[in-house]
C-alpha cells in the first residue's frame, strides 16, 4: 500500500480527524433543522464516527459513503456494534452512485479538497433536494504561498487544489448554490496532531513507515499554520 495521508488514516482508523473533530460537527449539526424524516448524506465517512453520531442522535436516515474500502469495512463495525442501520455505500463525490433530489443534508468533512472540487461540487447539488443544505468543513488557504510551498502541500495531503474562501465560494456558485455562509475555525497547533484523538481502528498490521506520515502531517501544521485554515461552509440553493 501506498504511503500516503489518506492510508495513513484508513490503516489507524482515525475517527474525527478533520479539524475541530466531533465537537465541531456536533455544534453545526445543532444549528440544522434535522429530524426523523431527514436523509442524510456524510460523504467520505471514513470509520463512521460521524454517521454513527447522527444516526443515534437524531434517528434519521443515514447513508455513509467512502472510496476507502478498509474505511468502510471499520465504519461497519462500528455500526453493527452499535446495532445503527446505517446505509454503507462505497462510491467516489465526482460521481456520486444517487438519484437526483434524495438528500436533505450533505455532510462534508475535510473531504472534498481531496477531489476534484469542479465535479464534486455540482454532484452535491444534484442528489441535494430543492431545499437540501450542504455542509463541508474544508480546507482553506488563508495567505499566498510559493509555488515550492504550494506544491509541498499538494504533494503530502494528496490534495488536487488548496483554495482560499472566495475560490471555494465561486465553485458553491458554479454549481448552483445561492446561498453561502462561511465561517472560520480557530485552530490552534495541536488540533492537526491526529494523535490527540481518542477514536481509532488500527488495523492489524502498519508498516513503520505510516508513523512518520503522522509526524511529518504535524510537522507541517506548525510550519504552515498561517497559511493552513479551516471553514464551515453552509450552501443551500
């Protein structure tokens, strides 16, 4: 297996390694109008942590979906163990395996900077209902940075864009959204250190050399914590 940021979190099972982790996506989920009769969507779900959360707090439909399979397998435990009937669906955001219209809420976290954000944007706003809300808690660039700078980033998350809040913006525009609010989350230093958290699913075996993608992730986080933000981004049509 290639050693990668995205491996190195499905082999240790990370569960709310998106910044502000749990507690961020419990304060925004707050704010919804999220009933029984919600559908919602948590698109790259990785172990489940956050669909197992809906799902057991509002009682609402939930449908996981990562392009990770070792991710899904742990999500499913995690479910079965927890007797939840969330819907696990393997599937990439550029092409998302859904009908038009099926969703109330799409659930976005630290994801779709990993995609291709021109085709996973529009596939949003297509399995979005009219009055469907997006929620994606993302990356955002917060200075300029060098080219040298810029392609280190790329490189080591595997990222395919590092957007600032008004490029972000433009693509929830291109793609149908008319509303859009966003707002920024105050990281400190050791919200990026994956090892704070207390939710894994370590696979049975790690070669070595996915301890050093840990290192080097925090590393970088201290190096570029001017340039390295995070917003919540709310978009509705």
């Amino acid at each position: 297996m290639e050693t990668t940021y995205l491996n190195c979190l499905a082999l240790f099972g990370v569960g709310g390694a998106h910044p502000g982790g749990l507690n961020l996506t419990r304060r925004v989920l707050s704010k919804e109008k999220i009933n029984g009769d919600s559908k919602i969507l948590d698109v790259g779900c990785g172990t489940g942590q956050t669909s197992a959360y809906i799902a057991k707090q509002y009682g609402c439909h939930v449908t996981a979906l990562d392009n990770n399979r070792i991710m899904l397998e742990k999500a499913g435990k995690r479910f079965q163990s927890m007797n939840l009937p969330v819907e696990i669906q393997h599937g990439s955001a550029e092409n998302l395996p859904f009908q038009n219209d099926t969703f109330d809420f799409i659930l976005s976290e630290s994801v779709t900077a990993f995609t291709d954000v021109t085709k996973t944007v529009p596939e949003y706003n297509r399995v979005l209902k009219a009055n469907g809300v997006l929620l994606a808690i993302e990356m955002v660039r917060n200075t300029d940075v060098s080219e040298n700078q810029m392609q280190e980033i790329l490189d080591f998350y595997g990222v395919k864009q590092l957007l600032d809040e008004q490029e972000w913006r433009t693509h929830f525009e291109k793609a149908g959204f008319n509303h859009i609010e966003m707002e920024e989350v105050e990281l400190h230093p050791d919200i990026h250190k994956i090892e704070v958290s207390n939710d894994y699913s370590l696979s049975t075996h790690i070669d070595p050399s996915f301890y050093e993608v840990f290192e080097k992730h925090h590393h970088l986080s201290i190096v570029y914590k001017d340039v390295l933000g995070c917003g919540v981004f709310r978009c509705s049509i």
